[in-house]
C-alpha cells in the first residue's frame, strides 16, 4: 500500500479510502490510484484488515437444504450482495433439525464468522432468541411479532391470499392448499394457511379441512403424493395452491400421472418464483417474492449489525412480491 501510494502521489490513508471503496476520494485521485494498483499488481489483504477490526470477513448462512430451488437462487443473491461488502459466505445446511440450527445459531464450527443469516424452521422465535449468544442476525422468514434479529419478510398472508382469489376468480370451487407443516419455526406456513382461509372466505366458498393436508417436506416428492391423495379421494380439488413451486411441480406431475390436463381439469399455482416453474410444463403460475431485494436487506441489515453493534433496535422490513400468472392457471374450470 505504501509503494502504491509513492507512486500515485497520495497518502497512505487516500489509498486505503479507494481500496474500502470510502466516497471522499476525488475522481481524478482515486482514477489515477486504481491505474497505479493496476500497473504494479497490488492486491489488497482483506484478512489483514479484518484482523485489525477483530473480524475474519465472513458471514455464515444457515438454511434447511441447498437442493430446494428457492434457497439456492437465494443462496447465489445473498452471496452477490456479500461480495461487494468484501466478505465471504460460509453456507450451513441444517436440514430443518434443530440441533444443526442451535450450533448455527451458536457459531459451532472451525471457521469464525462475524455474523449470521438464517432461515429457521425447527427452532421458534423463543428457541432463536435463547440460542444466538447475542450473534449479529438477519433473520429471513416470518418469527411472529417481533424476533431475535433484524427480519426480512415476506407478506405471506397477503400473497396467499391474492393467489387463491386469483384461482377462484376462475371459477375454482375446490381449490387445494398444500403446504402445511407442523414444525415449530415454520411461521410462513401458517401465514399462507391464513391467507388461504381469508380468500376462501371473502369469496363465500366454505372451508374444507380435507383439501389443506400437511406434508413434513416442501419437496416434489411430497407434493406429488399429497395431491395424489386428493386427486384420488371422492372429492377431488379443481385447484391447487402449493406453497412452494416445488410442491406445485409435484402437483402437476401427480395430475399429468393420472391422465388430467392442467389447467383444464386442475389449475396449479406454486410459491417462491423460481426459474425451475418458469420452465416446468406447463409453466408454473406462482408467487414470486423479491429475492434480489431480500438478499440485498439481508446483507445491509447484518453489516449495520456487525460494524455498529447492538446500539440498533431490531428491524423488520417487509419485501414485495408480484403474481406471476402463466399457463397452469390460465383455463376455466371444465374448459
């Protein structure tokens, strides 16, 4: 840093600003810095600067699978934002078991990071908050009323319910919801049940319990054999609303299985936008929340955490998400 700072003509401290990408750098200087870095190769030590801030430069992100869609498109977004903060993502499966969420929360693990995003769903609010050791957090995902970090999310409720008045706007009677699940931390499934309910109600279709089955796993797998389950009962759904896509992928795949067309006999729409529902066959009507926005808070949140400490209340800030409607919501019932 010396040596560049010699030959551009600057102090050591202007250097560094240009490094740290710091605003107060005239264009000019921190133009003829950047040439100068250039011609002699410098590479700056980012474990040197950690080091004298008494952090290591990495963030760990805890989330229940990476092979789910959803959590690996958002996994890529939070590790773009980490990035251009200069840190790197240590990414923890936990697998939706709350020993694996307690030593995450807890910072188990060789590698020490310097804080924490996480997706909880074995562990409540009360069992995050007994178990983060005062750990800089961005939680993502609904964690009732107020939670033990600052929160990224989602209007579950709402977006549940704009999707099934989306369905019975078409005419669906029987519409399914698929995606319950009794785990502790799994706060969005019983917002979007909510919703579910709320719409059924506004549109003065009454409510039947057979049509929500809950399921352990929001897999294909799992929605195929839930769907499948109704499709084969005496009253079968004209619709289904799966709380993530890929559930809805099962969902269609359990129809096609036995002979149905979708739209036409079973509408589906799924949750999380993913390109896997872009490209599903047909494609997949679904909820798409903001990830790139959820990513980008997520990390905001957490660095003001890290390098300000906890003088801060926590947050909460609430993402938008858009109905995405293609062909496997488009037809009428029966048409």
């Amino acid at each position: 840093m010396r040596d560049v700072a010699t030959l551009a003509g600057v102090s050591v401290m202007t250097v560094s600003n240009v490094v740290r990408g710091a605003p107060n750098v005239s264009d000019a200087t921190r133009r003829r810095v950047l040439e100068t870095i250039e011609r002699i190769g410098y590479v700056p030590n980012s474990s040197a600067r950690n080091l004298r801030a008494g952090r290591s430069g990495v963030v760990s992100l805890a989330i229940p699978t990476i092979d789910n869609s959803y959590f690996a498109e958002l996994a890529r977004l939070l590790m773009d934002e980490a990035a251009a903060l200069g840190w790197t993502v240590l990414i923890e499966q936990t697998k939706g078991d709350g020993e694996l969420e307690r030593r995450a929360l807890a910072g188990y693990g060789p590698t020490p990071t310097d804080g924490l995003v996480f997706y909880p769903q074995a562990l409540a609010a009360d069992e995050v908050a007994a178990h983060a050791a005062g750990r800089p957090l961005a939680l993502l995902g609904e964690q009732g009323d107020r939670g033990p970090g600052d929160l990224v999310i989602v209007d579950n409720e709402g977006a549940a319910r704009e999707a099934v008045a989306h369905l019975l706007a078409l005419g669906r009677r029987r519409v399914a919801a698929v995606g319950e699940s009794p785990a502790a931390g799994t706060e969005n499934s019983h917002r979007r049940i909510a919703g579910y309910r709320a719409a059924l109600e506004e549109a003065g279709v009454p409510l039947d319990a057979e049509l929500a089955p809950r399921v352990d796993h929001y897999t294909r797998a799992e929605g195929a054999a839930a769907v499948g389950a109704l499709l084969d009962g005496p009253a079968p759904p004209d619709a289904v609303f799966a709380f993530n896509d890929m559930l809805a992928v099962g969902a269609v795949h359990a129809a096609l299985e036995r002979g149905l067309r979708v739209p036409e006999d079973l509408a589906v729409v799924g949750f999380d936008g993913t390109d896997e529902a872009r490209y599903c066959n047909p494609p997949l009507t679904t909820v798409a929340p903001d990830k790139r926005g959820i990513a980008r808070e997520a990390m905001r949140l957490l660095h003001e955490r890290i390098t300000r400490g906890d003088d801060l209340p926590y947050r909460t800030v609430r993402m938008g998400h858009e109905l995405l409607v293609r062909r496997s919501s488009l037809a009428t019932a029966g048409g």
